[in-house]
C-alpha cells in the first residue's frame, strides 16, 4: 500500500521578466489564460507566472503552461486549477510580492505511485 506523496515547488520572478513577457502577445497566450490577465496589475500577473512555475517544479515535469489556471477564491487567497488527467489528490499556493519580485510556493498532493 502507497500512501499519498507531498511534493513542493518554490519560484521567484522578477516584475521586468513579466513584462518582457507581456510585451509579446503570442508568448503571454501560450502562459497565461485571458482571464488570468484580465484587470490584473504586473505585481498580480508575476505571482501568477511565479505560482504556474512552482506547479511544475513541485511536478518535476516540464511546464505545460495552459493546464494549470491560477484563480481566487471569495476571500481573494489564490487557487490552483488543473487539468484533471494530472491525477492530483490537491494543491494549494501562496503567492507574496515584494518590490520588483512575486514569489510563490506550491504543495501537490500526487495519489498512489502517481508522478
């Protein structure tokens, strides 16, 4: 019997990186959701970047931008949502910034022998 694995993720990026970012359409689509850009401050889309970044380190897999989705809840903490063939048990994100940097830090739950 396999027990559930607890696997973590930790990134920083740097605010002029994301605007570099945005500064290429093609590129911010491939990264982001519209909605993750809608009325978003470049402080608030950087801990975005940051927590998709820590997703997948915590994965250990390479980044597949577009199935992870970083929302809010009521009480404005972030959520991770992800594509349901990843086989997660859970997640969960923090996100802080800190003047030309946001930081995230992310913790998956990955089921029996999974990841």
């Amino acid at each position: 019997m396999h027990l559930p694995k607890i696997k973590v993720g930790i990134d920083m990026v740097r605010l002029d990186k994301v605007d570099r970012l945005l500064a290429d359409p093609l590129a911010a689509q491939r990264v982001f959701h519209a909605d993750e850009l809608q009325t978003q401050s470049l402080e608030h889309i950087a801990g975005i970047l940051a927590a998709k970044e820590a997703f997948w380190k915590a994965l250990e897999s390479p980044p597949k931008w577009l199935d992870v989705r970083v929302s809010h809840k009521p009480n404005g903490k972030p959520r991770l949502e992800w594509k349901s063939d990843l086989q997660l048990i859970d997640a969960d994100v923090s996100i802080s910034h800190d003047g030309e940097y946001a930081v995230a830090s992310v913790m998956v739950v990955v089921g029996d022998g999974e990841l």
